[in-house]
C-alpha cells in the first residue's frame, strides 16, 4: 500500500506547485 501514499504525495506535490505558478486561480 506504499504506493498509494506515494501518488498521494505525488499529486499533492503537483497540486502546491500547480497552486504557487497560478496563484491568481486560487
């Protein structure tokens, strides 16, 4: 199930980053 936390952590990654290049959407 350690995969699991990985995409986890993955997307979460991505979401913060996605968050700090747009942060006029947020």
């Amino acid at each position: 199930m350690m995969w699991v936390l990985g995409i986890i952590v993955a997307a979460l990654f991505v979401y913060l980053t996605y968050a700090l290049i747009n942060p006029e959407k947020f």
